[in-house]
C-alpha cells in the first residue's frame, strides 16, 4: 500500500500544469444580487498570488489583460508589466481565450449573432486576441460561447446557429494556420447561463460537431466540471469520451452542487467521489494537458483567503492523484476488478472482427444466458472499499 504523506507533502506538481485564469483568482466577488466584495487588480498582481502557490500559469481572455477601451500605450504597459510578473513567477500562459460575453454587443450572442457585423466583429476580435496570445506563447485557445444562445427559439434559426459556428471557426482554423501560431482549439460547453438556453449544450454535442469541421484534427473540448453537472450529467462519462476520442485539448476542474445555479466551487469541494474517479480517469489515462482551475473563491472571501482557495485546488488533485494510486494498488479492490472482467477467449477472438466465419462460429457458440447470469458481482463490497480510500480509512 502507498504510503500516507504528510499534511505539507502534497505540493503542486509542476508536470500536472496547473493553472488558473486571471478571471478566477482575480475575480472580485460580484454576483447578479450584489457588486464586488474584492478590489480589482490588476493582472501583474494577480500573476503574483498564482506564482505564490505554486501554480504552472495563468490564463487570460483578451479583455482579462487589455480593458476592451485601452488605448495602445495602455495595452503596453499592461503587458509589460504583465510580462514581469510571469518572469518573475516562472508561470507559462498555456491557454488564452476570447471575452465574447461581457460588452452589450454580445447581448445576442457572437458568432451565431443574428447580426452579421456583429458576427464579423466577433471573429475580428478572436483574431487580435489569438495575436495576443500567441505573443504569450499560448498553444491551447478555448472557445466558451456564453452567449450563444437564446431566451426563445422566436429569436434565432437553431440550424443556422449551427452554420454561423461552424462559419467562425473554419474561417478562425485557417486564421491560426496561416498565422503559424499552432493553436490547438478547445470547444467548452455548457448548458444555460448567462442565456436560458445555449446552443452545444454538453461537451458530447461539440465532439459531434467538431468533425463537421474543415479541420477537425485542430480542434478538440475543454470540459468544465460545472456545466456539464449544472446539466445534471455524469462528469467523468463525458470526459472519458473526450479522451477516448483523443479530443480532450483542456479541461475546467471546479466544482457544483447538481441542480443549482453555475456556482464555480473550488474543485473537490462538493462532489468529492466524482472528483476521485475524475482524477483517477485523467491520471489513468496519462492526460497531459494542463489542469485549468475555472473557479472563483467564495464572496466572502478576503485575497489572503484566495489564497487559500487556489493552494486548495491544487492540494485535493494531489491528494485524490494519491488516492487513484492507492486504488489501482489496493489488492482487495483489485481482486474484484480481475474477478469481474471475465475473459472468455473463445467467443471474445469472434467478436473482434465481423467475418462470415465469426458470425457463423459465433451463431453456433455455447452461450448459457442462465449459467451467464450466475457470475457474482460484489459491487457493494467494491464501492465501499472504494469510498473507506475517499474517506481516508484505507
Ligand atoms: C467564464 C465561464 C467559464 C469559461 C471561461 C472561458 S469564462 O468565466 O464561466 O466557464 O471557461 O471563456
Ligand atoms: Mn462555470
Ligand atoms: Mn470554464
């Protein structure tokens, strides 16, 4: 059995790339009842407590670092200062993305805007942010489309919602390419909020998508733990999904209580057996991307207490990473896995491959349904031996 670290062993480990968005640690605690509860500021500050905890880098939309009315000496100095920080705090800036949500002109949307200048603005402000962060070094460019969406189908064609999306990322692919800037593209999902309705509503509906594309192998998801419980759906399934079609580009670990508003929570801070077998899926997997913590400290909170909430983050990863190890080594739990994986040689080499002589061999074989249906499953054993690791008595 593992051995059981120390409170203080379970620093961030610089291979899992764990990040945070300027957006996340520097958010000030504003929600739709009640203004910010934080100072704002400013990025260069912001970059700071990240590298004080020990993170891998920080991410930006372009209006995270550059106030959409700068002027060019503003976005200058932002940058220069910005630039210091990272320096200073060995921090990378793996991912960077778009603000396509917050100024007035997005009220409809942005790419499936009914508006077509409104659509061109949004691609052409895609474009300058790409530049943005392809100056950052960036490699993974995520697209949340908050707004792309409804209140009422009245309001906008749903199939030609479908056609301007995929118009704005064809044109944003080729953009990249002949820019050279190497972006791997990163869909994220989610299902309402900020409109009733938004279109692509789980990350399964984006991989469907996505290979309607002119170059689908440029683009892949980032899953966010919230939206797809916010949708009530089993985190982890649609994960495995992603990874099992080589498409998880980015992921957003949070956390959410199901059938509530999108709350953000610190991740592994309310569904703790989802984040373990989450954990366990993406380590298993050797997922190698980085680790984006999309999440916002609680509105009560001061920045020495943000602090807090972003070491956390990356504490209870390593400390579930601990536990999947504990799992996959524990012999009692493993006894049970083999037990249950029968193998069947025989029938399982004709179902490999249809042939007509598989399918006739096949026909033919000896398959007892009720001598089948005797196998035991101790299932309940499995999951309580599996939740005393989670509850830290194994
Ligand atoms: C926004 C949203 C997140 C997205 C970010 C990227 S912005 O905070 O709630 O889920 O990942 O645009
Ligand atoms: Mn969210
Ligand atoms: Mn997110």
């Amino acid at each position: 059995m593992a051995k059981r670290k120390s409170r203080s062993g379970y620093e961030p480990d610089p291979k899992m790339k764990f990040t945070f968005g300027l957006w996340t640690v520097g958010n000030p605690g504003a929600d739709p009842f009640g203004g910010p509860t934080r100072e704002r500021i400013p990025p260069w500050k912001i970059a700071d407590i990240v590298g004080s905890v020990g993170a891998y880098g920080v991410n930006f939309h372009d209006n995270d670092l550059i106030p959409i009315d700068a002027t060019a000496e503003e976005a200058a100095a932002i940058k220069k200062d910005f630039r210091k920080a990272l320096r200073d705090n060995g921090l990378k800036v793996p991912m960077a993305t778009t603000n396509l949500f917050s100024d007035p002109v997005f009220k409809d949307g942005a790419f499936t805007s009914n508006n077509a200048a409104i659509r061109a603005y949004a691609i052409q402000k895609t474009m300058r942010a790409m530049d943005l962060g392809a100056e950052f070094g960036a490699r993974i460019y995520v697209f949340w489309g908050g707004r792309e969406g409804c209140e009422t189908d009245a309001a906008k064609d749903p199939v030609e919602a479908i056609k301007r999306s995929r118009e704005a990322m064809n044109f944003l692919c080729e953009y990249s390419i002949s820019q050279g800037y190497g972006y791997k593209f990163a869909m994220e999902a989610k299902p309402n909020e900020p409109r009733a309705h938004i279109y692509n509503a789980v990350t399964g509906s984006y991989l469907a998508f996505i290979n309607t594309l002119d170059h689908p192998e440029m683009v892949g998801v980032n899953p966010e733990v919230a939206h797809e419980h916010m949708a009530g759906l089993n985190f982890v399934h649609q994960v495995a999904a992603a990874l099992e079609a080589g498409k998880l580009f980015h992921i957003d670990l949070n956390d959410q209580e199901f059938g509530r508003y999108d709350q953000d929570f610190r991740f592994a801070s309310a569904n703790l057996k989802h984040a373990f077998f989450l954990v366990k899926l993406l380590e298993d997997n050797k997922y190698n991307g980085p680790r984006h913590f999309d999440s916002h400290a609680y509105r009560t909170s001061d920045y020495t207490d943000v602090k807090s909430f972003a070491a956390g983050s990356m504490r209870s990863y390593m400390i579930l990473k601990e536990k999947a190890e504990r799992w996959n080594n524990d012999r009692a739990i493993q006894s049970i896995v083999k037990q249950v994986n029968a193998a069947a040689p025989a029938v399982s080499k004709l179902t490999k491959k249809f042939t007509k002589k598989n399918a006739k061999a096949l026909l033919a074989a000896d398959l007892d349904r009720v001598q089948l249906a005797k196998a035991k499953l101790p299932y309940e054993k499995l999951d309580q031996l599996t939740m005393e690791i989670i509850m830290g008595v194994q």
